[in-house]
C-alpha cells in the first residue's frame, strides 16, 4: 500500500460522508499524517445495519494519528454546511482540502423512480457538492495545498450508462461537471478533480445492497484512501482530471493489486460509468446502439449445461434449491423471457423448500427481471454476468434492487451444480 509521506501534516481535510466507508479510509489515511479531519456527515446516532457514527469516527481519526471535529452535516442543508465550514475555521484556523464523498443512489430506470428518490439525488450528489465547494473554497484559496476532490465519474456519453438509471447518472454526473467548471475557474488557486474506483468497493453499504458474500468481488476502501492521498501530495496545477484509482496508484509505483481485494485472486466487479472494464467490456459500442460487445470471461469457464433450453435450466435450478438458500435469500423472482423458447416463469425462495415453475408466482415478485431466453440461459451457466447483463442493457430489472443483486450471488453457488 502507499506509505504516508507526513505532507498532509497540520492540514485541514474536510470530508463529506466520512463517517464509515470511503469518506472514513480517506479520513485516516491522512490522520496518520497528523492531519486535522472534519467529519461532515448525519449518522450522530448507530445506525441499525451501518455501523459508525461521526463520533466513533473521531475516536478512530485521533488514535491514528490525527485531530477530528464531528460535525452533524446534511449536505442538503445549506446552513448546516455553513455551521460546519465555521466551526472548522474557528477550530483549526482554515481549510485545506474538501472531499465531497456523500452520495446517494438508485439503479431504477425513468418510470420506477420516484420524484422524492430524484430529488433526493439530485440534492446530495449535485447541489451538496456544489453548496459545499461553494462554502470552502474562499478558505481553500488561502491555502498553501489547496485541494477539492469529487467521488465522481468521468463523463461518459456512452447512452449505455444513462438507459437503466438516468436520473442516478445525471446527479453523479453533475459531480463531475463541478470539476470541469471549478478546475477552470479556480485554476492556480484550487486543484479540483474527480476520483472513481476500477472495480466495485466493499463497504457497509455495499454489503446492505448485494447481501453477504459481494465482498469477494470487491476491493478494500484502503484503494480509494491511497489514490486520494497520491493526488493530495500533488500541487495545485494538478487540476481538472477524471482519475481512476488503479491508474494513478500505477504511477506511484504499485504493481501487486490483490493487496487491496478483499479475497485477493477472485474476479472483481467492475464499476459503473467505465467502458474499459475488466475482461468484459469492449471500448467500442456495438453497431446496435447502447450495448456494447461483450468478451468472454476467461477467468471462469462456465460450467456446462445439461441442455440449453430454459425449462431445463430452470429444472437444474429446482434441483439445486437447499432450505439454506431459500432461508438466506427470502424473494421471490419472475422471469419474463422474450425469443425462442420464451415466456413467464418464477422462482420462489421465500416459501418452504423453495419452488420454481412457469408462470406468474402465486405471491407478488419482489424481483421481475426481462431479458431473452438465450441470455437467461447463459446468466444461469455462468457466461453471462448479471451485473454485465444489467449495465449493457440486456438485463432490465423492476423492484427490489438489492435482492436482484442477491440472486448473482445464488448464482454463483448454483453454477457448481448446473
């Protein structure tokens, strides 16, 4: 991992979010420096599935190394963002850095997302970062460092990352046109840029949205905290780039990256709003429009199927059904199945021992996925990736999101067997 250099000694970071997850790993990474952290997020209270608050993040920020001021912020709240900027001045005599980490987000498409879930992203992710730059940056102009980080995206047109999730994809985005507009307008007084991870990040958060076992898929915040860092140590004419976190960690010198996975050697999700993404995707978008050309996964042949129809698919699943999955997973799924050999069918994992059959399920679906016969038959065999399918398109998906996530996991565990 980068070792600490003590540049940030003394400096004042104030972090949005930043009282678990990525916000946090940031946090300490520059506290081993000496550094002065304000913690800008809600959680003053234990969240009943999100462990930490602003206050155990203080008392993890000091035993590091560093000094913290918690500081309950809803970046929706233009005068709590104003309090919070001036009991960091007053406290700590100015601001160095500002990280704008606190995000909200819902992968539904343009129908299924409700006004208050838009609003809702649109005032975190676009207004609070921009009312929270706007509130630092006549302290962050005085500064020696003088650093605005967004946990944002490069802007990528691509139609693929707009058509399952306008409205998440247009407030991130906005992020990002915060660091096209302030790296102009503040440029040789403030470096403004954008940080997004390579592959999927393993948080709390993440662990509510994919269930228990997504870990493995993932890499560790300490991958975000370390890029964050680089650019950090870097001065103010550094400004105005989109920066992926492998990419810069290869130009400090990193070379092995399972240090940072989770379960070093497995495959990783990619993340979103990259058309690059690990032995998936390729650059260019297929002649069809938004859905790129999809490479094969090499790093784990699917398993054979006794056939290649969908009812004996679903057969081989109906097999595969154990008490513990149904007791681990409680949803119930519905197909609907276009092209040949297409057509409605479902598989309940909440009832007793689990059923699977076609049709429309006798309790209402939490999960209704659409998508061709063909690809379904190839998501349960293991070559296509429901991630992949859903980003690219093949896959839409109605309800429940985070149960849908649970059913790639259900996957994977069946795949041994089909």
């Amino acid at each position: 991992m980068l070792p600490n250099t003590g540049k940030l000694a003394g400096c004042t970071v104030f972090i949005t979010g930043a009282s678990r997850g990525i916000g946090k790993a940031i946090a300490l990474k520059a506290a081993k420096d000496g550094a002065n952290i304000v913690i800008a997020a809600k959680t003053s209270q234990a969240h009943p599935k999100l462990p930490g608050t602003i206050y155990s993040a203080a008392e993890e920020i000091e035993a590091a190394g560093g000094k913290a001021l918690p500081c309950i912020v809803d970046v929706r709240d233009e005068q709590q963002i104003s309090n919070a900027v001036a009991k960091a001045v007053e406290k700590f005599g100015g601001i160095d850095i500002l990280v704008n980490n606190a995000s909200a987000i819902s992968l539904t498409n343009t129908l299924e997302t409700p006004t208050k879930r838009v609003d809702l992203m649109f005032n975190v992710n676009t207004r609070g970062t921009y009312l929270t730059s706007k509130a630092c940056i006549p302290y962050l102009k005085k500064s020696n460092v003088a650093h605005i980080l967004n946990l944002s995206p490069p802007l990528n047109l691509n139609p693929l990352w707009f058509k399952q999730h306008c409205a998440y994809t247009i407030a991130k985005y906005g992020m990002s046109m915060c660091v096209l507009g302030m790296a102009e307008e503040f440029k040789g007084e403030i470096a403004v840029n954008a940080l997004w991870p390579k592959t999927a990040i393993h948080t709390a958060a993440m662990d509510m949205l994919g269930g228990s076992g997504v870990e493995s898929q993932c890499r560790k915040v300490d991958i975000i905290a370390d890029a964050a860092y680089s650019i950090f140590k870097r001065p103010k004419s550094f400004t105005g780039n989109f920066i992926i976190d492998e990419n810069i960690l290869k130009e400090e010198g990193i070379k092995n990256f399972d240090i940072y996975a989770i379960k070093p050697g497995h495959s990783l999700l990619p993340d979103f709003f990259l058309d690059e993404l690990p032995d998936t995707v390729i650059k260019k978008m297929g002649s069809s429009g938004a859905i790129p050309q999809l490479k094969e996964d090499k790093l784990q042949p699917a398993p054979k199927l006794r056939s290649g129809t969908v009812e004996e698919t679903f057969k081989v699943v109906k097999e595969s059904l154990t008490d513990d999955i149904v007791k681990t997973t409680q949803a119930v799924y519905q197909f609907e199945l276009s092209g040949e050999d297409g057509g409605t069918w479902f598989l309940d994992l909440k009832s007793q021992g689990g059923n699977v059959g076609p049709g429309e399920p006798s309790d209402e679906a939490d999960v209704v996925m659409s998508m061709t016969s063909e690809d379904f038959v190839k998501m349960f065999s293991g070559k296509l990736k429901p991630t992949i399918a859903f980003m690219s398109g093949k896959l839409k998906i109605k309800g429940n999101m985070a149960l849908a996530i649970k059913l790639e996991k259900l996957m994977n565990q069946m795949q041994a067997r089909l």
